[in-house]
C-alpha cells in the first residue's frame, strides 16, 4: 500500500490542472515500469480515496466516483469492468480472500479477476 498524497497536496487542493495532468501522465510512465516488474502472483489495485477535481472552485474534496483499476499477471480476464461499488471494504475483502483469509465486511471482487 502506498499513498500518492502528491496527487492531492499539490495539484487537486491548490487546484492545478495542468501540474495534475503532468503528474498522471509521469505516474502511468512508472505504472509500466512497475507492470513490467510483478511476479504471476502479485495483485496490484489503483484507486483513490476521495474525488478531488482540480478545476473546481474552492479547496475542498470534491464527489466524483474514483477509479478502480486491478490488474495481476495471472488474471485471465482482462478490461472487465468491476461496475460500481459501494463501499472501500471491498477492496480489503478482495485482499483478505486474494490471501485466503475471511473478510468480515465488503464483497469480494475476487472471483471476477481471478483465475481460481
């Protein structure tokens, strides 16, 4: 787990589109490096915990949905779309049961991306 806070200190709060834009078009630069390093078994989830929209009046969050993008070198089932969900718990649902631990809250995406 690791969290960009970069994203939103520096380009959705101050709202700076243009340095928003240049700071995802250099993280999906690295996105392929990292892609390009991950073992059968790794599973690696993309998302955001708030929508901050950097053209937006004022500093504060903003309500957009966020992206969930999933991927591992093991899933045999490629841009299949998780549709909405509901709720963060799914995510660590997915985790829990991608290590065969049971969740106590979420719905596990797991089965969708996997190739158990």
């Amino acid at each position: 787990f690791t969290n960009l806070v970069d994203f939103d200190a520096m380009y959705g709060h101050r709202r700076n589109p243009k340095g928003f834009g240049q700071a995802l078009m250099d993280f999906d630069k690295r996105l392929g490096k990292v892609l390009d390093e991950m073992k059968p078994d790794d599973l690696l989830m993309v998302t955001a915990d708030h929508g901050n929209d950097p053209g937006f009046k004022g500093t504060d969050h903003t309500r957009e949905n966020v992206p969930l993008l999933v991927y591992s070198p093991s899933m045999n089932k490629p841009n299949q779309s998780l549709g909405l969900r509901k709720t963060f718990s799914d995510l660590g649902a997915t985790i829990l049961e991608n290590f065969n631990v049971e969740p106590v809250k979420g719905t596990s995406f797991y089965k969708e991306i996997s190739n158990d």
